[in-house]
C-alpha cells in the first residue's frame, strides 16, 4: 500500500494544545508524522507552560496562536487557515483543570470554551470534534461505571464538563466523540498521583508514617498520559471514517470511558509509595475517616498546616528557587470518599485500542520522579 502523503493527512487543531494532556498529543502526533499541519491553541505562552526539552519541536512557536477559545472574537484567528481550508480533527483539551475553584471560572474556561469551540467546528465543517471530559461525571460505584450508566457528578469540575458534553450533543452537524477520562498520570504530572507522591516526599523526610484516608478498595482509576494522546487520535479516526461499530440504540453521540486496566483503589497506590519512599504506610481508622467525612475541610487544612512548610524547606535545601508545577497541596475535592471506577470495555472494542501502560507500577511512578529530577522540581 502506497504511504500517505503529507498533503492527504488530516490536518489538526489543538485547543488547549499546552495543557498538560495536549502537549502529548501534539508530541505523539510529531513523532509519528501523523498530520499535514498542527495548530497549538493556549492562554499561555510555551515559555511559560513547563515544557520539557522533548517537546520542543512538537510545541514550537510556529505551530502556536495565543488565544482564548471561550471569547468569540478569538474564533477567526483559532480557526482561520492561510490556505482557506477547515480543519480536519479538533481536539479540544481546553478546560479549567484545578480543583477547588468558583463555580464562574468552571463556567468560562470549561463549559463557554467548549460550546464556542464546538459552534465554530461546525459552522466549518469539521471532520471530528474530539472533547475531553472526565469519569467523574458517573454517580460513584466500586463496579465500574459503563457509558450508558447513571450520571451524578462529585466535583465542580465534572458538573461543568457534563454539562459542555450536554451542550455540545445539541450543535446541529457537530461531528462530536466524547472522551471520559480516570485519573491521568505519567511524566511531568502535578495531578493527583503528582500530588501524592509530593506529599509522600514530605513524610519521608519527616519520618512518619504516611496514612490515607477512607479505605484500600476506594476505586482511583488510572489512565497513562500516553495512552490517552494515543486514544484521542484513535477517536479522531474512528469518528472521521463512519464510526465503526456505533449502536445507535446508545445514542446519537459517541461516548467513551478511557481507563487502564489495572482497576487502581487506595491500596495499588499505597504500596507503590511504600516501595517507592521506603516509608510505613496504612490507612486511617474508621473513627478518624468518620470524623474526616463530617470535617473535611478542618482536616485538609490541618494536613497542609503540617507539609507546607516542610515541602518549602525542602526546596530550599535542594535549591530550588523557581519551583514547578508541583505541591503536596491537599485539595478537599481530590479527598472525596468517592469511587472513580470505570469500564473501558465498549472504546476498545469498537476501535481497536490497546493500552500500551496497561497499570500504574512502581517503574511508572520512578519515571515520574525521574522527569521531575529533570525539569529541576524534584527536591
């Protein structure tokens, strides 16, 4: 079979194209020359968005438009090709991404954003809209969760994509998938797994015992930042060349979870720190989580009282004095008694995928650290 020219490939849009899971997938669609031309969308400027040295051809200035996609008047120069033409494949990874924030900032820069971007992709005919949203928006289960199963969100956060993948199924002639994620971890990660190793970091230097709250079989599914760069573009295709497979008894808009095999709770994280730090870890007992669950804000706030500082010396020591991106920062939401279990079965089967990072190890997590080391935020 003849190889694809350059000219025949799709061309692509990323909005969010620097946020940490769209920086992925431009290096993904870089390395294996997947697309005719990229376009990288973002509020902030590559020098300041942490990019690590091996994305810098995949993030040059040259594929980079600053701009806001949630402001309408940004739309033209987000959109508007030199050549005249549409865009192939929009991937939207735009969003607000910190916990704990107004209801406002998720409204702007995580619903309004989405429904502008989404517009516009139709309006111009495009061949797949790829939105990112999150496993969070399911009622919490132990069983894993299913695309048709019952929605409740349990953060901000996920309300609002909800309600952008709501929004989003209504524009007339929008060529939409839908993406919903477990929690994203892998190199250069200032998330949750991010967090707890941070945090992991403090009480091996203070030589306690880490403990966690709730239990070992709470469900904090995992997902390699890899695989989902790999996974969108799969979506993309599949979306772009009749959606293969689709029933339409699930309705008219694709819906997939994208989610590692490797069913990880409380407990896969526990041991890997353990290993990791060489710390005693354990959980908390029913009498404290109880008191947690009624408290938690008192708790949280207790908890960064008592890292802070520690993690600020830390940096100090190791002289570190243009920290990164990462904190041990505790974040009431992240703290939720609620399960994050998913079923990836019905993406996989439909096209194709197959997870490279089949589970987070203890080799994953030294990766992290290693990359960490690297961008000089490791103390």
């Amino acid at each position: 079979m003849a190889e694809t020219t350059a000219a025949e490939k799709p061309s692509v849009l990323i909005i969010g194209g620097l946020g940490y899971i769209g920086r992925f997938l431009a290096l993904h669609i870089h390395n294996d020359k997947l697309a005719s031309e990229v376009r990288l969308v973002d509020k902030v400027l590559p020098q300041l968005a942490w990019l690590a040295p091996e994305f810098e051809e995949a993030c040059s200035a040259s594929k980079f438009v600053q701009a806001d996609a949630s402001k309408e008047q940004s739309l033209g120069r987000i959109f508007d090709r030199a050549d005249g033409k549409r865009w192939d494949y929009v991937f939207n990874c735009g969003g607000e991404t910190r916990y704990s924030q107004e209801e406002e900032v998720y409204k702007l820069r995580s619903l309004e954003l989405s429904v502008a971007a989404g517009t516009e992709a139709a309006k111009r005919g495009v061949k797949a809209f790829v939105e990112i949203s999150t496993g969070m928006v399911y009622k919490p289960d132990q069983t894993p969760r299913k695309e048709t199963d019952k929605t409740k969100p349990w953060l901000k956060m996920a309300k609002y994509k909800l309600m952008a993948e709501e929004e989003l199924s209504k524009i007339k002639g929008l060529n939409l998938v839908v993406l919903r994620l477990a929690h994203v971890y892998g190199p250069y990660d200032s998330k949750y797994v991010g967090t707890a190793l941070s945090l992991a970091r403090v009480y091996q230097q203070l030589g306690k015992e880490l403990k966690w709250l709730w239990t070992k079989d709470l469900r904090v599914n995992t997902v390699h930042v890899t695989d989902v760069a790999r996974a969108l573009w799969i979506a993309a295709e599949w979306n772009a060349n009749g959606k293969a497979g689709w029933d339409g008894s699930w309705g008219d808009i694709p819906v997939f979870n994208v989610v590692d095999h490797g069913d990880t709770c409380q407990g896969t994280m526990e041991q890997i720190v353990g290993q990791v730090f060489d710390i005693p870890t354990g959980f908390q007992g029913q009498m404290i989580s109880t008191f947690a669950r009624l408290n938690l804000d008192r708790v949280v706030d207790d908890v960064n009282d008592e890292i802070l500082g520690p993690w600020a010396d830390l940096l100090s020591d190791a002289g570190i004095t243009r920290p990164g991106p990462l904190s041990p920062f505790m974040e009431k939401e992240l703290l939720k008694d609620a399960d994050l279990s998913l079923d990836g079965a019905r993406f996989e089967k439909l096209t194709g995928m197959k997870y490279a990072k089949d589970r987070i190890t203890k080799d994953e997590v030294e990766c992290m650290i290693e990359s960490y080391r690297r961008m000089g935020w490791w103390p």
